[in-house]
C-alpha cells in the first residue's frame, strides 16, 4: 500500500511540471511556444563528467651557448699606395718643351760657380807658407826574439851542385833535386839547426843522358842509394858576423863530418846562404877522376 501510494505520489509531481500542449490558445490573447521543461538534474541522472585533453607541452628548447666574439682588433691605419709615377707622355704635358731645349744657366747649378761675392776680403796667406811634404816613412823588419822553425821543401829551398871536366874545357854540368825535406830552426836570432833528407832519385841535370848516367852506378847510384842526407851537429858564429854550419852529409851510404860558412838571417822565418865544396871521392863517388873533377861545388838556398 505504501508503494502504490509513493508511485501516485510521484505520478502527481511529474503531471503538475508538464506545461500545456503546443498550438493552445492562452485566453489571454497569448500563444506559447512549444518549450519543454528539462527534468531537474540528478546525480543519477547527470552523464560522466568528461576529461577534456589538452596537446602535451613539449619542453622549450634550451637555448644554444652564445660563441665567444673574436677580439676586435685595432683597425690598421690606411697604407698610401704609392702615387703612380708619371707617363712619358703625362711628363711631356707637364714640361715646356721650348724651354727644356735650352742649356740650363750655369748660375743655376749649385756649386758650380763661386757665389761668393768678390768684396768680401779673404785672409791673405802667410809669407813664406810652404805645402807640408809626408813624413819619410822606413819600413824595419822586426827579429823575432822566440824560437823559428821553417819546413824545408823545393818550394822554399834550392839544393845544387856542379861538377865539371878536366882540361882545358870544364864544361860545368849543374844539377838539382826536386824532393826533398827537412826544417831550419832558430832561436834568439840565431840558426840552431838544420837537417835535410834528399831523394837522390828526384836528380835532374837537365841534359837526359847526363841525368840518367849521375842515376847510376858510377855516381849516386840511386837504386841502392835512394837517400843522401844531411844533419847540423854544430853551429857557432864567427867574428865577421858569418855562421859555420857543422854537420854529417851522407852519400851512399857513407857519412861524413863537413863544415862550410853560410849567410843566415832569422827573422820571422830563417833565410841561408851558403856555398861550398866537397870531395865526391870521399863518400865513395870515385868514377874517373882523371876525366871528372873530384872537387863538387855545392849551392844551398833556404828562403830562395
């Protein structure tokens, strides 16, 4: 019972919220229009609410790292370009050509004449004034006071000898020799030593049959022999200023003690001048004496 008289209850709300059909007539005058009342929203009745979707906000973009700004550098200062040099043409334009052809005045050329003027007086020379003459100048050569030592080879020293005939005609042949070495050695101005080795091979007559007859058995005999020498042992200076060279002179193979006189000058190097005689048959050079001389001039030269 109480059901049905819910329901009723129910029906009686529904039909008092109804408004009149459409098209009626209001007695007032009015027409209303077809409007329909929207029952009262429930919690039952009402739809889900919706979740309305919004686009996703994508992060910003993080901002790239500014670059460092290159250091401005001073601004150079404008280069003057060089002015361009004028045509031969350009030239021409420029210069009178009718006076160009004329000689220039000679007043015109600095230092060409004499400007100065001729009142202005000028200091009058001195009486009996002469032009000075250079000093006379000597030249001194200097002695060394410390030891010397000089190489001795043929481009510094001469080694000679002459021989010659018997009868009336000597016909004196010279000969040299081109190598050979040794040293002069000084001290205090004065000629200590001297010692020269000689390659009796290098001998030279300047005649070829001459030269090649000296090279053989009868004189040096330079197959067995190939060396000839000579050794200072002792050297003293004599009144007359002139140096006694003592020392030994090996000639195949046979030494012996010689002494002979020699002009000698020590300065920065040792100059010797010397000339003498030797007897060949002393050392065992005895070929003939009766047609060649046994005596043999000697000629040496140091500083030639």
């Amino acid at each position: 019972m109480i059901r049905l008289f819910g329901l009723l209850l129910i029906g009686t709300v529904v039909c008092l919220g109804c408004k009149p059909p459409a098209g009626e007539v209001d007695h007032s005058g009015k027409t209303e229009t077809n409007t329909t009342t929207t029952p009262a929203a429930t919690n039952e009745t009402l739809p889900p609410p919706t979740e309305s979707t919004k686009p996703k906000e994508e992060p910003a973009a993080e901002p790239a790292p500014m670059k460092e700004m290159p250091e401005a550098k001073p601004a150079e200062p404008p280069k003057e370009e060089p002015k361009p040099e004028a045509t031969a043409d350009e030239a021409t334009n420029e210069i009178d050509v009718d006076a160009a052809a004329q000689p220039t005045p000679a007043d015109s050329v600095e230092g060409l004449l004499d400007t100065t003027s001729t009142t202005e007086e000028k200091p009058a020379p001195e009486v009996g004034a002469e032009m000075k003459k250079p000093e006379a100048t000597e030249t001194v050569a200097v002695e060394a006071a410390g030891p010397v030592e000089v190489t001795l080879s043929p481009d510094n020293t001469l080694i000679q000898f002459v021989g010659t005939h018997v009868g009336d005609e000597p016909k004196p042949r010279t000969g040299k020799f081109g190598k050979f070495q040794g040293t002069a050695k000084a001290d205090g101005g004065k000629l200590t030593s001297v010692a020269v080795a000689i390659e009796t091979a290098s001998l030279d007559a300047g005649i070829t049959d001459l030269t090649n007859h000296l090279k053989n058995a009868d004189f040096f005999d330079v197959r067995n022999h190939p060396e000839a020498k000579f050794t200072s042992t002792k050297i003293e200076t004599g009144e007359d200023g002139t140096t006694k060279v003592t020392g030994d002179l090996t000639i195949l193979g046979n030494t012996k003690s010689i002494t002979f006189p020699a002009k000698v000058t020590v300065g920065k190097d040792v100059k010797l001048d010397a000339e003498f005689v030797i007897d060949r048959l002393e050392f065992g050079m005895d070929y003939s004496p009766d047609k060649v001389h046994k005596d043999v001039t000697m000629t040496i030269k140091v500083g030639k």
